[in-house]
C-alpha cells in the first residue's frame, strides 16, 4: 500500500513488525523483501512520490570541510531518494576490501567477502543489471580487445551500469499492491526514542502534513542515508546527550565519499591501438554497457601503502592542447602529433578517519531537527598515496603497448590537488565488532539498542573504491533476511559472539 501521511490524524500511532525510516534505496530493498518474505512493514519516507523544493530544503546543511555540492544537491528527499541522481556505476567491492590493512588505520568489517556474496546477484536483479558478470579478463577477452595486460601490479577491473534504476518510478506499482508494506510520504520521522533504562527503541516519532505521529514496531530500520542516518542518531537525545547508539562516540564520524581527482596524468597512445574497452560508451557485454578500469592488485597497495584506486582512461585532449605548455622531452615522451591522448581519471578510497564527520548545528530546519555540518576531511597520507599510485600505474602501462604517461598528479601538487566528491557518504555508523569502537554488528544491529538496525553505505567502515550502491542493496538485502527471522528477546541481551576478525591492531579501544 502507497498512501500519504496527511491521512493520518494528529497522533496517530501505527504498528508494525518493521518500521523502515527512509524510502530510498536501501529502505525499499528493505522493505520489498520483508514483504515478500510475509512481514508487516511500515516505510516512512519524509518526501512525496515526486521531488519538491520545499522537501529538498529539508536537506539544506552546512559544510566546513572540503566543500562538495551543497548538502541539498547531494541527494533527493522523495520515494525512491537518491536514486533519482545516481549514475548507475556497479562493482562488487573486493576480498582485501573486508580485510585489515597494516597500511589503513581503523580498515577491516566484522564481515568478509563471503557473507556478502550470496547477495550480490539478487542485488544486480534489483538495479537491473542483467546477467552479466564482473571479470575484466574473460569481457577484453571475448570482446578481442586484449589491449592491456593485466601483468604485475596492474589489473583492469570492471564496472557495468544500471539503467540506472530509479527506484521511486521503477518499484512504486509493486509497492502500492503490496498488502505487507505500508509506504506513507511526507511522513519524516523526527525523534527516535529511547526509554531510560530500556536498550529497546520504543517508538519512532514523525511529522506529517496534518500533524505528529508515532509508529510502535518490534524492531526499526534506519535507512534514511549517510548523513541522515547519524543526523537522528545524534539529535535523538531524550536519555543521553550523545543521542542514541553512540557509546562509541562513532556516531557521525569516519565520513567517507570517494574523491575524484581528474585529470591526474595524460595517456598517448598509438593511434592504432584500441582502447575501447576503458573507454566510456564503447564496451558492451550481453547485459549492457561496462568499461575496464586500471587498477593496482593489493600487493601493488600494500606495497606503495595506498588506499585502492581506479584509473579510467577519460575524455580524448586535441594532440596540439595535450602537447601545449610541455617541454620538448615531455611532448617528444607523449608520442608527439602521432599518439592518441586521453586524461586520466581517478576515483579513490579514502582512509577512514574520525576528524571526518558529521555534526549537528544550532539551527534548526522547518520540522525542528537540528540542521548538519558535513566536515568532509581527507588525510595528507592519503593524497600523498594516490599521487604514489598514479605513478607506479604510469610506469606499468607504459612498459606495455607503447603508452606514455605523463603524471600531473606528483606528491608536489597531490597537497591541493582538488578533490570532487561522488555523492557517496559512508561510514557515519560504521559496522565493527567492537561496541566501543564502532556503532552497528556484523548483523547491522546497533551496539548499544537491541532492535535498531543502520542500512545504506553509513554502515561500511571502509569503502573500497568501487561505487557503493551496489553494495548497499546487497547488505540490505542480508539485513531482510536476518529480519525475516524472529526478533531476539528485546532487552534481554546476551553476550555478543566476536564475528569474524578482532578488531585491527592498533584500533584505539576509547572512544575516538
Ligand atoms: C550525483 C550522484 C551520482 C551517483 N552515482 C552513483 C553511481 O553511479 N553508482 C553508485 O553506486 N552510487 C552512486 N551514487 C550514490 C547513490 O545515490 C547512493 O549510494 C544511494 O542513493 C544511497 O541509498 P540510500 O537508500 O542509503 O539513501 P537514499 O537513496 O538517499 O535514500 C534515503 C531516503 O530516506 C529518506 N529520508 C531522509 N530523512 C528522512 C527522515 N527523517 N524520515 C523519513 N525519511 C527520510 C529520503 O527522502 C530518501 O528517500 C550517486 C550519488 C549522487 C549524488
């Protein structure tokens, strides 16, 4: 059932199995599968089924750190959220991506690559992949474009894309026939609400076009984003000034996007060779569009101390502009008048890192909720790295196929290099094994609130550098299956087994 909050009355109180905070990406994913697996579900969703100004401005924020678009631009407050933005990039993120890394200070999930994999195909199936498959190698290959070798230190990876799905359209039918999953828009939720005492939420409170309203379930669903996601964490403070599931002090902090440098070097390539295949718009698999990207193999990370990073060969530059400005030796390196030259794009990890967060404000918006600052931060150590990595991938493409690189990224300009983000905002409720250290479990269940479960990319405590979405869908995927199963005894908590691996040496036990 689709309907609108303004049906309800003032206070109105709802009851659910699953009360989901956020139509979007994550709460739909959510809420489709608890559906069809035979749970009641309400989905709250601040916006209405179409985007409107006076929503959006319920996104309006402040940034002190590296700016990014404004916070309203980043993402759309309607049924379906951010999907209406998305550019439907897709890659699993990898093995190493779970793992500790000596050279990643706060890296590695309670979970491995295994628990998420059973995941991924439905996840593909949701954003309408088709039924295609990830493996750069075998794709150059039966496209005959063998071009570069995946050789060393260097591999080529694979996105493929998405229509790009848009939720709110795409499952809006599905959704409204469904007798399980009640959706309501405009209906914002505004104060989770935590008893003294209790480790359980007892209701969610919200308002709507025609008034307050509380919604009473056996357990909550926080999918409302990355920054929104801490936001009513953090102004939820009835029992503690540091809001709700945030013994850790986690809450907001270790924000991640994925920064992209552009232009970072310049390729020349023979005019003969074909580089279709890194090329976007001119690779295609059975399912649809994909394009290779260069990559560095973990060794090749660990030993330059990197975070991971992709290298897509970007827009084509005229020969006589590519050459302008360069000393004779740097034009007569870069194949002269005779090569094909193309600018280097890098999307990039970040390390995690608490000074990178979200914090609440005095001010306040139309609803009350006290409005964000977004202080995106990224280390010196990691701008210095991918300065590292754009060389070493330089000198690895070069030793093949006749290329030429010429770096503009360089440990001298990595410094204020601009960094742009993706409109990718995770790890403000990272996922560890350690209550003090991180807010939710390898099951997305908060630490410190018994029936309270984050999804969306808030939860990942280190993002890989391949675009989250994918990802999301299919944690939140696992998140209805483990719903799906009945709720443990509320308040009655046992000690939690340690999942996976400890947490990473060196990982300060207080808070950070
Ligand atoms: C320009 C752009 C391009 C992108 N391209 C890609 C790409 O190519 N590939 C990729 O993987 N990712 C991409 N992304 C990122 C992608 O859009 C996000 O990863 C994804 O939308 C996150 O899903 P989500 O469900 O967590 O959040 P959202 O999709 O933002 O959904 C959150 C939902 O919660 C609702 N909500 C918020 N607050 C409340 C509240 N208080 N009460 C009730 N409801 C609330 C919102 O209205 C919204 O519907 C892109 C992002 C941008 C901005």
């Amino acid at each position: 059932m689709l309907r609108d909050a303004n049906e309800l009355s003032d206070g109105a109180t709802l009851e659910a199995e699953v009360c989901v905070v956020g139509g979007g990406i994550a709460g739909i994913t959510i809420a489709r599968a608890l559906g069809a697996a035979g749970v009641r579900v309400v989905v709250l969703e601040a916006g209405g089924v179409a985007r409107s100004d006076e929503s959006q401005a319920l996104y309006r924020g402040h940034m002190s750190g590296i700016s990014t678009w404004a916070l309203e631009d980043l993402r759309v407050r309607r049924l379906g959220g951010t999907s209406d933005h998305w550019a439907g990039w897709c890659m699993p993120l990898q093995e190493e991506d779970f793992l500790p890394r000596a050279h990643i200070p706060h890296s590695g999930w309670p979970i491995s690559l295994r628990d998420v994999a059973p995941y991924y195909r439905p996840a593909e199936a949701v954003v309408e992949l088709g039924e295609g498959h990830f493996d750069a190698v075998k794709a150059k290959h039966d496209e005959s474009r063998p071009s570069f070798a995946s050789r060393g230190a260097l591999e080529t990876r694979m996105f493929r894309f998405s229509p790009p799905t848009r939720f709110g359209e795409r499952y809006r039918a599905e959704l409204e026939r469904s007798e399980r999953v009640d959706v309501i828009t405009h209906a914002a939720v505004t104060h989770l609400a935590l008893e003294r005492g209790s480790r359980a939420l007892a209701r969610v409170e919200g308002k709507g076009p025609s008034g307050a309203f509380v919604v009473e379930a056996n357990r909550y669903v926080l999918a409302a984003g990355g920054i929104e996601n801490p936001r009513l964490l953090l102004a939820s403070r009835d029992v503690s000034p540091d809001g709700v599931a945030n013994g850790s002090g986690a809450v907001g902090r270790y924000f991640m996007d994925h920064p992209h440098l552009y232009d970072a070097g310049r390729i020349a390539l023979p005019r003969d060779l074909d580089v279709g295949f890194y090329r976007r718009g001119t690779s295609r698999g059975m399912d649809g569009e994909r394009i290779g990207v260069f990559a560095l193999t973990s060794r090749g990370r660990e030993e330059l101390s990197c975070p991971d990073l992709t290298v897509e060969v970007g827009a084509e530059a005229d020969p006589e502009e590519a050459l302008q400005g360069l000393s004779a030796s740097d034009a007569a390196r870069l194949l002269g008048a005779k090569a094909r030259h193309f600018r280097l794009d890098v999307r990039a990890e970040q390390s995690p890192d608490p000074r990178s967060r979200i914090t609440l404000q005095q001010e306040r918006d139309a609803l009350g909720l006290p409005k964000v600052d977004l202080h995106w931060f990224v280390r010196d150590e990691d701008r210095a790295a991918y300065a590292r990595a754009v060389g070493r991938l330089g000198a690895l493409l070069t030793v093949q196929r006749e290329a030429r690189v010429l770096q503009q990224l360089t440990p001298d300009t990595a410094r204020t290099w601009p960094l742009l983000p993706g409109g990718h905002h995770m790890g403000t409720t990272r996922m560890g094994s350690s209550s003090a250290t991180s807010v939710v479990n390898a099951d997305c269940r908060a630490h410190d609130v018994d029936n309270l479960y984050l999804a969306g990319s808030s939860v990942f405590p280190t993002g890989g550098s391949a675009n989250p979405t994918l990802t999301i869908v299919a944690l939140a995927l696992r998140l209805a299956d483990h719903l799906a199963t009945p709720p443990p005894e509320v308040g009655s908590r046992t000690a939690e087994e340690p999942v996976g691996p400890a947490v990473p040496p060196g990982e300060p036990e207080a808070r950070p």
